[in-house]
C-alpha cells in the first residue's frame, strides 16, 4: 500500500520560492542575453557522437546554473539538481522540455576537459557585445565615453604536490631542510564595470607556464600583455578606460595600453590615482575615491 507524504506549508512555500527564483532566472537570460543558447549550440562539439546522450549546450547550461546558485563541485551539482522541478527549469532554459534527467557531474567534468577554452571566451565576449549594444547601462560611461575595464589577478588553488606542467610555483624557507615548493594557479582576469554593483568578465588570460622546470617563470605582467592583445582584437574600436593596481604602473604598460587607444588610471595608493592622458602622452596623478 502506498503512503502519500504529507505537503506541509513549508514544503509549499520553498517550492514556490524555487518556482518564483526560475522565472526571474529566465527573465534576466532571454532580456539581457537572449543569444545564449545559440552562442552555446554553435560551439564545437569535441565527443564522439554516436555516444552523445546529451547535447552540449544541456551540459554548459547545468555548468552555468550550477555557478549561478554557488555550488561548489559539480558532484554537489547533480545531488542538488536532482529533482523534477529542476530538471524542467532547466530543460525549457535549453529548449529541450523532453529533458528527463540532467547530465551526471562526470560526464560535464569530461565534456569540459575536451572544450577548447577559446570557444567558451568566445561565447562570453559575444555576451557582451550585445549588452554594449542594448544601450541599457550607457550612463556608466566615464565621461560619457569609455567604459571601465578593471585588470586584476587572483589565486585559485595551492597544492605541495606538482599540479600540471603550466602551473607557478614558489619555494618556501629556501636553503634549509625544510625547503618545499609550493605550486599553484595564478589567472588574470578583465571585468567591465556596469553598475557600481555589476561587474561582468570581458577576457580571461592564465599566468602559466611552460613546463614545470622553466628558467623564468611567466608573470602577471606578461599575461596582462596577452590579454590587451586579445582585448583589442576582439573589441577594436571599444573605448576603453583600464583600471589596475600599481603593479602596472610602469612605462611599458602606458605605452602599450596608448597604442591600443585607452586611457588608464593605476591606484597607487589609498585615495591616489594615476592617470594616463590617451591624446596628450602624459601622466597626471590625483586624488579620488
């Protein structure tokens, strides 16, 4: 005999706040980035097909959603979106309402593992592009002209075992018996700034290296070369103002950042900026917020 479990009030409301969070998830998806699932449908599928169960973009869509909510490994992933609702959400999002079941954690890890990261870059400045070109957030221009690109990089996993041949490493407590290396994942990061509170990624270069027994190891400034170039090249005529810290307060990066036609402002200090005039060649230093 079977047993029908009770629906409490509780039960009620978290499933209408899950049903509220979805269509306000989808809102916000076919509004301001009604390309996706095409961008995502025209990437490069690197499986092969006569074993796909399912397509790429259901894969990329459960990735991205996973993101969205904060879950931290896609093995919580597939515990998580493990129920009906979910699987429905998911599937009208990626136009599959036949979707029965998601995708499990490992067959997304593989299918990532194979990607070639230019084509996700590529879905992302196509994302961007089309926001620029809504007009939505136009009053965020500086001087009612360029947008703000901050340049920062961060850290993202450290480990005393030997990672993958491109990853940094530093030696601690060098020259005595307890000398050990410590590798780790270093990646530079561009975001455009929307809204004081939005920030969206515009390009992603890694500081990595060659091989683990490199002479000189690769650095954040010879990343950040790397990715003006790929900036420029993606966004050739975007008015850029380049926000960084003072590491890149330096010749180099001035010139380089003019011969791409941007303006940039390095924080020195707390409340010090330092400004380099695009037209005029010059720098001005300042005091700001």
């Amino acid at each position: 005999m079977k047993i029908k479990a009770k629906i409490t009030r509780k039960d009620t409301q978290e499933h209408l706040a899950q049903f509220h969070l979805a269509c306000e998830l989808i809102k916000v998806i076919h509004h301001y980035f009604p390309g996706l699932l095409s961008l995502l449908k025209r990437l490069e599928d690197p499986r092969d097909h006569r074993y796909i169960t399912y397509e790429s973009h259901v894969l990329l869509m459960t990735r991205i959603l996973s993101s969205i909510f904060y879950i931290s490994s896609m093995r919580k992933t597939s515990q998580e979106f493990n129920s009906d609702t979910v699987i429905q959400n998911i599937g009208y999002l990626c136009g599959k309402p036949e979707l029965s079941e998601l995708p499990y954690w490992e067959t997304i890890n593989d299918y990532l593992k194979r990607l070639d990261p230019s084509q996700l870059q590529g879905v992302v400045c196509g994302l961007v592009r089309h926001l620029i070109r809504s007009r939505v957030f136009e009053g965020s221009r500086i001087r009612g002209r360029y947008w703000q690109v901050i340049v920062d990089g961060t850290q993202l996993e450290s480990s005393q075992r030997k990672l993958d041949p491109k990853s940094l490493y530093r030696t601690h407590r060098k020259g005595t018996p307890e000398e050990y290396r410590e590798y780790y994942y270093y990646v530079l990061e561009a975001k455009l700034v929307l809204r004081e509170d939005i920030l969206v990624s515009i390009m992603t270069e890694f500081v990595e290296n060659e091989g683990l027994e490199v002479e000189k190891q690769d650095c954040e400034q010879n990343a950040c070369r790397r990715l003006l170039k790929k900036l420029h090249e993606e966004f050739p005529r975007l008015p850029v103002c380049l926000s960084a810290d003072s590491l890149y307060a330096c010749e180099t990066f001035f010139k380089e950042c003019r011969g791409y036609g941007s303006i940039t402002f390095c924080a020195l200090k707390k409340g010090v900026f330092l400004m380099l005039q695009r037209n005029f060649g010059r720098c001005e230093t300042g005091k700001g917020t």
